[in-house]
C-alpha cells in the first residue's frame, strides 16, 4: 500500500525503484552499487527503520537513508538524525517534502561516491610512487626544502628535484599546495 504509492511517486519523476518487504530482505542483498538512497518506515515486521539504521552503518554501507512513520516524536527523529538520517518525515506529509528529502539524499550520494572515487584514484596514483618517491613527498609536505631533503636523505639535490618532479607528475599535481592537499586526503582515507 504505502510501498507501492511511494513507488508510483518515484517512478513519476523518472526514478528507478527497488521494492523490499522487509529490512532484512533488503540485507540478504547487496548494498547498492549505483547512485541511490534507502527511504524505510519506522514501523516495519522484524526489524524497526531505527534498528535498520543502526544495522547498516555497522556493515559499512553509507547509502542515505530516509526514514518515514506515522507515529514519529520528537527523540525518536532526534535519534535518527544522529545516526545520520537525511530526513524524517511524519505521514501524513506532502509529496513534495519526500521527493526534495530523496533529491538531497541523491546529491549526498553522489557526492560520497564522488569522493569515494577520486580517494580510490589517488591512492592508485600514490602507489605508482617508487619508495625514495614516498620519502621525498614525505620531506616536500612535511615543508623541507631541496636543499634540506637531501641532506637528510643522503642524495645530492639534483636527484631529489628530479624524485621530486616524477612524484608530481605520478600523482598529477601542479602545486606543493595540491600535494599537501592530496597527502591529507591519501591519509584521511586510510
């Protein structure tokens, strides 16, 4: 009833749909591979929308999720919303309101998976570097000049400008400042 109206809603504006009984027949599959987002009630058989949350966080799956219920309060949207809810709707509630909250549920994704994507490519990237390559980007982000690296390294400074100038063009940078700015990230994805 309500699953297939949200269904019909979705398919309306041109979205794809997968439709699951249950929470847990959506756990017996595979997360989602594409651009998507989870919209699940509250009160469902077995599993609750709340628990439902909880247990897709601890597998890792970072869909968005959106949770509606007709029996909603406030520390129960509260708790959704720490666990990371783009929205909680009370039913009665507009179309409108659903499909805006299922739009920013979609950017949210897309832009994770975006991320996702660019942290896999340079980490791709970061592992064409040769080990001297590492330590030299190591001395560069860690604000060492040529002149210093190589003192510290054991190599002449002409070498390390040419480790220098390889690591750069391997991981695609132009800039010291994107080389600190992709080192953050290499680090902050591990």
């Amino acid at each position: 009833m309500v699953r297939r109206a949200l269904d019909s809603l979705f398919r309306s504006i041109g979205l794809t749909t997968a439709l699951y009984e249950s929470a847990t027949a959506f756990l017996a599959v595979d997360a989602p591979t594409a651009n998507s987002c989870i919209v699940t009630d509250v009160r469902m058989p077995g599993l609750s929308g709340l628990d439902f949350q909880k247990v897709l966080a601890a597998r890792g799956v970072t869909t968005p999720v959106i949770l509606i219920t007709g029996h909603g309060d406030v520390p129960m949207s509260v708790r959704a919303m720490k666990a990371g809810a783009v929205d909680f709707l009370t039913k009665p509630f507009r179309d409108q309101d659903l499909i805006d909250a299922v739009n920013e549920a979609l950017e949210r994704d897309r832009r994770a998976r975006r991320r996702a994507g660019d942290a896999a490519a340079a980490k791709a990237r970061y592992d064409l570097l040769t080990p001297r390559e590492r330590q030299v980007m190591e001395h560069v982000v860690a604000g060492l000049m040529n002149k210093q690296t190589a003192a510290e390294l054991g190599l002449s400074e002409i070498t390390v400008k040419l480790h220098r100038a390889s690591l750069m063009r391997k991981l695609e940078v132009q800039t010291v400042v994107d080389l600190v700015r992709l080192s953050r990230d290499l680090t902050a994805s591990r």
